[in-house]
C-alpha cells in the first residue's frame, strides 16, 4: 500500500479523499492555489505545496507544479478527483514518466473514451446498446441531410469532441439539419479545435441512467446505477440510487453491457457508463467517464463500499476480494448539490462569504460531503458547489423526507444558495411518483424559482411556529401561564391565534384550527426544531425587523406577531411596494463595468449576452435570463458598479 498520496483537487472531493487515506493509514498532501490557501483540504492534509495563481490554467491544471509537488514531497500516487485532470491521458502518461502512480484508468482508456464517435464505435464493437444512427465521421451538410434521412427525424448533431451540450443540435426537418450540421461543426471547432461532427436519432424526452463500474486487473463489476436525469443546462442538480424506473431485467443487461464496454478497453479503477433510457425502457449508451464522479456517494450509500478506498486499493495493485453477487443493493440513497446560485436570477453564481455556515444535524440517514465551513469564501475562479447533501433510508420516501428535513436544517447565510430550490424539486408530486425525465427542470420550473407557497396543513404547521418563536421573543424565559391573544401575520396575512403553554410546549388556537407544538427555540437561534401535531420538523428563523422570517421546505414567509390592537392599526397602514427587480440587470459584484452588448429599446432573447463585468480580474458576461426590451441603459461602460447596482431596465 501507498505511504503518501497527493490529491491533484480542491474541495469537497479533496477533502473525501483525504478521509478516505487517513481511514487507510495513508499520508496526503493537499495542493492549493493562492485563492485556496485557506480552505478546508489544506488544513485537513497531512502536506500542503502551493501551486500558483488562482487561475485553474495556472495550478489546478499544470502537469508540471503537480508532479513537482509530489516530487519535493515525496508522494507515490496521485488521486486525480474529478474535473480539472482527472480525464486527461497526457496527464497519466507525464506521471508514468515520473515514476509516480495515477490513482484511476490506464491512459489507453482515457483517450478511447474521450473521442465520442470512437467510444460509440468501441462500444457497438462490444456488443453494446448504442443509438441508432451512422458512426461515424460526416463530410459535409449534404450528407448529413441524406443521412439524417436514413436514421428519420428528429435526429441529434453532435461534436466527436463534445460535452456538456456544447456543439449539439436537433433537427426535426432537412433545413435544419443542413443549417444545425454548420452550426455545431463551427462550434466544435472553436470550442474543442475538433469539427468532426456525427448524427443520430433524437431519443425524445430521456432519462439519463449510468452505471457505476469497479474494475482491477481480473474483475470487472457493475456496482449497480444512478439516476440523473434531473439536471439543469446539463448540470445535475439530484441524483439517486437506484433508479425508480429500472426493473430487474433492464438492469441486469444494462450492468453487464457497461462491464463489457470497460472490459474491451482493459479498464482499471472506478469508471462510468452513461445511458440515455426512453419511455419504453431502451437503453443507450452515450458515453464512459473514466474517472470519479460528483455523485459517487449515492452508490457508496447503497453498497457500503468506499470507491475512493477501492481506487486506492487497486492501483496499489490490490485485488478486489468480492464478486458481482457479493455487491449487496440496500435501500434508497438521493444526493442534492447545494450551489451558490440564486435561483430567483435565473441561476446566476453568487460569489461571497458564508457568514453563517452549519450542516445539517441530528437528522438521520445524513452525509454532507463539502469542502468549506463558516467563514470560507465562494470565489468566482471555481465551481459553486458548496457542498453535497446526501439522505439515506430504507425506501424512496424514507429517503426524500429525510433530504427535505436535511435541506431545513443546513444553515446557509451571505450569499444566495438553491436549498430552497432543491427542497421543491424532491418535494414536487411529480419527483415523488418517479416521473423523471431530462426535461423535469424545464417543464416544472419554466421561470426558475422564487420559493413555494405552503400548502393548507403546512400553513397552519408555519402559523404555530411564528406564534411560538414570536412570544418566545416577547417574553424570553418567562412566558405567562395564562393564554395569550396574538395575530400572526405571515407574509402580510393575519392569522389571528391564542398561545398558551411553556417554552417548550405550547397550544395555538387559531381560527378553525388548533395545533400543539412542542420544540425548541431559543431568541437568537437560527433553527427551530420540533413536532406540530405528529409531525416534526425544522424551520430556519431569520431575524428580519420588525420580525422575523421562516423557511421550510421551499416556502419562505416574513412573519410578524404581534398583539390584537397593534395588528388593528398595522393593517390600516399602506403597504410600501418594493420596486419591481426582476426588470433590472443588477451587477452580481461589485466590479467594473466593461461593456455593453445592447442598446436601448433592443430586443433580448433569454441567455443573449447583455454586459460584461470585471471583478478580481476576471470578466464575468451577464446575460438574459429571460425574453425581454431593454427600456433604459442606467450605467456606462468604464462605471464602478455596486453590487446590486442596476446595468438595464427592461419593460
Ligand atoms: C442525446 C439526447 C437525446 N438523443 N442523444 C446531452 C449531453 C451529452 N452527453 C448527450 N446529451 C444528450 N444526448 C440523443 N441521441 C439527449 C441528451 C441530453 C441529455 C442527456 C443526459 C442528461 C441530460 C441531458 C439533457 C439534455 C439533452
């Protein structure tokens, strides 16, 4: 086994390969640019070497710093993580050269992967499902016309090199297929320097299925799959494990033609083999990721193995000592990635400081993979995830009610975040029965999100906890024993209620309703936690004067209680109607405004871009988030900007 490893990555997936060596008794060194020199993977490593600038291109990604870091070091295997190296074969091959051991697939596998019309023509080879379509490399427009024929409309453009959406199209008639074949073959090209191009049938509405593989040098095993399909502009947003919609059979055939598909490329390590499936349950392959994957945990979840350790293991030689039959399937495990986004602007990154920073606990069935904690700074120079939410349970709706509790009590403040967006995704009726598909986001959540109002029972659920954190900040530790008449006002609705009880336990009155509550809360505090009725819950409490605001589930709510005579007079008082944002490009950060790309009465199409911004050196492009007309320019090109500060206004 390895004295020493070096972890090429930041974050939470530097920080997970770290607990999994101190687990194995093996030593780390944590690499770090000049933005991470104060994050958690430095401290949690046994070493760190300082690998330059903030810029990826300048240390996360130079082959060079790294293998000079596990040189001075004196590491002997490099556990890649996932993006940045972790999928390069020049990388594996500089590491061989170095005499150092890179912790996943041979470089030969690697490279076979990473050509799309190779892979496919690899994986048909193989014996494996592929979509039917011609592969193969395409001249020009005329023959992807004829052979756009062929296959039979719709049909789908894509670059060999592609990934991520870049340089796809669907074509659903001739003319677009001609104009959609140029389209994605300059794409390619400016994007991946690679314009070979190739087509086949469009699979309507999919879902996307992969299938986690664990090979060594003898066996290859199929650690059953995940579901995917719940993604935003191809970034995933959930996951699970297993999949809802797979019977026995599908994923007995699906398991063994992605062992087949890792077999003919001799595949060592962790990989993936991602499907697409139709609503009749055909399965296709797209494409193999040779590396870890973000939402590994979901299968570590139901197998109870640890894929890291496994990666270790087997590059160190080790052989796998269970087989196929000994891969043990138990329960229901779901993942959520919780991003600095903000789901009310279009998903737009929001960079800053977590001022306030607490995973969620005392829930169970619960593993947080992260890699901040209360004070860390959520740069523009990576990706914004903040950390990875995982529940675990004995079936499905074990397993949401406990994310959606999770998501409650993860405590997140200073810049904006998706929990109340994911919490409404696993609660949506739809996600609940099962009904995936690529599209859920897009069907479900056409105008992004801006919070959930609370059902009925839910409604009464939030008035009992504004009534009881209201007179627990009335009356701190001394709450009269007598009944007490309050209205709560939850966002400007009077919920007129009695409250009576202790601090711990109390009966709300309201009107056609009553609720017993018990829990704690404490002024100050920013979760409450407790039962109304037989259900328990949490809710986020933010002081907000001259109230207070709840979260739970989705739902957010300004609440105010006060007493009877005081509600009288607040509502004869005129409402002060905030001005209306969603009509204004607001700069996300303070920085300077570089450029214009519209002018006024324009119009705009949703993702168009509208500004570029420049803050710590790096130029941020702002774009539509929605169909619109400018109506008004509010800053100039060379401006300061505040944050928040408006750029357009739009009708
Ligand atoms: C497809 C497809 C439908 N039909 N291929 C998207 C990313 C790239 N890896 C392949 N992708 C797709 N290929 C055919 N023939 C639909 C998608 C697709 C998709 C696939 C998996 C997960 C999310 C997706 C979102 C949009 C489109």
């Amino acid at each position: 086994m390895f004295k020493k490893i070096l972890i090429a990555n930041r974050g939470e997936i530097a920080v997970r390969v770290i607990q999994s060596c101190r687990r194995l008794g093996i030593a780390t060194v944590a690499v770090y640019s000049e933005a991470d020199r104060d994050s958690l993977h430095v401290e949690l490593a046994d070493e760190a070497v300082a690998i330059g600038p903030a810029a990826s291109s300048e240390s996360y990604l130079s082959i060079e710093k790294i293998v000079a870091a596990a040189k001075a070091t004196g590491a002997e295997a490099i556990h890649p993580g996932f993006g940045f190296l972790s999928e390069k074969a020049a990388f594996v091959e500089a590491l061989e050269k170095a005499g150092l051991v890179f912790i996943g697939p041979p470089a030969a596998a690697i490279a076979a992967m990473g050509d799309k019309i190779e892979s496919k023509k690899l994986a048909a080879a193989a014996g494996v499902s592929t979509v039917p379509g011609y592969i193969g490399e395409i001249a020009d427009a005329a023959e992807a016309v004829k052979i756009a024929g062929e296959i039979g409309y719709p049909v789908m453009i894509k670059a060999s090199a592609g990934g991520g959406g870049k340089g796809m199209r669907i074509a659903r008639s001739e003319a677009e297929v001609a104009e959609g074949f140029r389209a994605a073959r300059s794409e390619a090209k400016s994007s991946f320097g690679d314009e070979r191009i190739f087509i086949e049938k469009y699979v309507e509405e999919p879902r996307h299925i992969e299938i986690q593989v664990l090979a060594d040098a003898e066996r290859c095993l199929y650690l059953w799959e995940r579901e995917c399909s719940i993604q935003r502009r191809h970034q995933k947003v959930v996951e699970e494990a297993p999949s809802p919609f797979l019977d026995e059979a599908t994923r007995k055939a699906m398991g063994e033609q992605a062992v087949a598909l890792a077999r003919a490329v001799d595949y060592r390590s962790a990989g993936t083999v991602e499907f697409i499936v139709d609503r009749e349950r055909n399965f296709y392959f797209l494409e193999m990721n040779t590396r870890l994957q973000v939402e590994h945990p979901v299968t570590e979840m139901i197998t109870g193995l640890d894929l890291v350790e496994w990666m270790i293991r087997i590059a160190a030689g080790e052989t796998l000592p269970f087989g196929q039959h000994q891969v043990k399937r138990d329960g229901w495990a779901i993942e959520t990635r919780v991003y600095a986004e903000d789901p009310a602007r279009g998903f737009l990154p929001s960079i800053g400081r977590l001022v306030q920073y607490a995973e969620p606990r005392l829930v169970e069935g619960v593993r947080v993979d992260s890699g901040v904690r209360a004070g860390a700074e959520i740069s523009m120079f990576y990706d914004p995830m903040i950390a990875k939410l995982v529940t675990h349970g004995p079936d499905r709706e074990t397993a949401i009610q406990r994310m959606r509790t999770a998501l409650d009590a993860f405590h997140i403040r200073g810049i904006r975040h998706n929990i109340g967006f994911l919490s409404a995704v696993v609660g949506h009726p739809r996600f609940r029965e099962g009904r995936l598909s690529t599209n859920f986001i897009a069907e479900e959540f056409p105008d992004g999100f801006s919070g959930v109002a609370p059902g009925p029972d839910d409604l009464h659920r939030l008035v009992a906890v504004a009534a009881f954190v209201g007179w627990r900040r009335e009356f701190r530790a001394s709450p009269p024993a007598a009944p007490v008449e309050r209205v709560v006002f939850l966002d400007r609705v009077p919920h007129p209620v009695t409250i009576e009880g202790t601090t711990v336990d109390v009966v709300v009155r309201g009107q056609g309703f009553e609720r017993e509550l018990r829990g704690t809360w404490e002024p100050g505090a920013p979760l409450f936690r407790g039962a109304v009725g037989s259900r328990s819950l949490v809710v986020q409490v933010d002081a907000e004067e001259p109230g207070f605001r709840l979260s739970f589930e989705g739902a957010e709510l300004l609440a105010l209680v006060v007493a009877p005579p005081v509600a009288a007079l607040l509502e004869l008082m005129p409402v002060k109607q905030p001005p209306d944002l969603s009509k204004f490009l607001l700069s996300p950060m303070p920085g300077l405004l570089v450029s214009l790309a519209v002018e006024q009465g324009q119009e705009v199409k949703a993702g168009e871009e509208l500004a570029v911004v420049e803050a710590m050196k790096m130029e941020n492009v702002l774009r539509a988030t929605a169909d619109g007309r400018v109506s008004a320019i509010k800053a100039s090109p060379g401006d300061s900007l505040a944050v928040d500060q408006a750029i357009l206004e739009f009708e």
